[in-house]
C-alpha cells in the first residue's frame, strides 16, 4: 500500500517534473519510523526506496517498502502509471505484498481467484490550494462488503499545503466512502487525518538532508500516530 502522505506529496512533485520536455529519472529512499498508510498502521521501521521515469507528463514509478526493525513487517512492491496535464492526474497502481491471500506469494501469480496484487485506479485535480484525488480497487485481492461480493474499496482524500516558519506544511483528511473489510469499513468512515511538515536540514553549502514528520489520527480505529521520515536522493 502506498506511502504517508509525505511521500504522496513527493511523488505528486515528481510528476510535475515529468511534465517537462525531456526524460526525468528520480531515484530516492525514505527511512521512516512506522509505515503509516490512508491512517492504517502496517509496520514500523522501514526503508520505502522509489525509481520513477518520466516524459512529458507521463511517469512510471515503482516504489518498495521492507521492514527495518521487524523482518516480518509488510514486504511490498508497486508500480503506478500515471498521467498529469494541469492540474489533472489519472493513474492505475499495481499493489503486490508478499503476504496476501492465502495462497502462493509468487509476484507474477494473477490468478482471478487468487493473488497478492491489489489493482487501483486514481483520478485527481490540483487546485492550487488545495488538491482532492479519489482512488478505487477494481481488480486483484480487493475487499468486500457486508453481502459479501466484490467492494471495489474506495478511499477520498483532501490536502491542504501552506508554509509555516520556513516550513512546508500538508493538512490532509481522508475517508472511505463504502463498507468494505480491505479498510476494515462497515459504511462511511473517516480514516485519516494528517499534518505533515517537510524541511530541507543544511549539512553544507551545498548539501542539505530532507526530512519530515507527521501526526497521523484514524477516528475509525481511534488510533493515533507520530511518524519521523528521512529522504535520500542524489
């Protein structure tokens, strides 16, 4: 599953790089406290390395995350498609985890019935102000709702930037829209609410460490998170 909303953030950058004319390659590696996803605690120290390309305005990214403190921790690998022109940005992500269903973890098992690979698709505007994306699983080791058929999750998500003390902030409020077990949901319900902040620590002149944290609370669970991230990219 796919990133704290930091790193969301840095991969919606990254596209806007892709825009341009010529090939983009970014190559970077978050080390975060806990893995915290749409409010869902799934591990706890982890290096989450991303490889993306882009061309104008189309990117590949692929993304990891393996456990640094707990080996048993979610081991993931996926890969997003996307599309930005504008303000606009449209998107299919393949999720795989090597635990799933109950079957074989092979990465490239696509059985109907059975496979770790999760199939999302993501449509999203940036105002400016303000950005709204909305995401749905159509496909692979989706959920379901109460009657027991296919959920097609679905999660709904706000951000908010504004600068702070020489600091950049993220507001963020996400929900799930539909009752479905993959986000452990009966019917509406809000998930995550988030401030992130994100600044650049100067080592040199000419190097600086990015760094961010995150307060994360989930109404649904009643859970709440405090997440510390390092980025290192060349």
């Amino acid at each position: 599953m796919k990133k704290t909303v930091i790193i969301a953030l840095g991969l919606v950058m990254s596209m806007a790089a892709f825009a341009q004319d010529e090939v983009e390659t970014v190559i970077s590696g978050d080390i975060v406290s806990s893995y915290v996803w749409r409010g869902l605690d799934l591990g706890d120290v982890s290096l989450q390395p991303t490889l993306g390309i882009g061309y104008k305005g189309w990117s590949l990214t692929a993304w990891g995350n393996v456990g640094l403190s707990d080996p048993s921790d979610t081991k993931e690998f996926d890969l997003t498609l996307a599309y930005s022109t504008g303000g606009l940005c449209i998107s299919i992500t393949d999720y795989w985890l090597e635990e799933g269903l109950d079957c074989e973890s092979r990465y490239f098992k696509y059985d109907a019935h059975c496979t770790n690979h999760v199939f999302e698709a993501c449509i999203g505007y940036d105002f400016g102000f303000a950005s709204l994306q909305w995401f749905t699983n159509f496909a692979g080791n989706d959920g379901v709702n109460e009657d027991g058929k296919r959920a097609y999750s679905s999660y709904v998500e706000a951000s908010v930037p504004f600068r702070l003390a020489e600091t950049e902030w993220t507001a963020t409020a996400g929900a799930v829209p539909f009752a479905t077990d993959f986000y452990g949901t009966t019917g509406f319900a809000v998930t995550n609410l988030a401030l992130t902040a994100a600044k650049d620590i100067r080592v040199t002149d000419s190097f600086s460490i990015p760094v961010f944290g995150q307060i994360v609370g989930n109404p649904h669970t009643q859970k709440a998170y405090l997440v510390f991230g390092v980025t290192l990219q060349p």
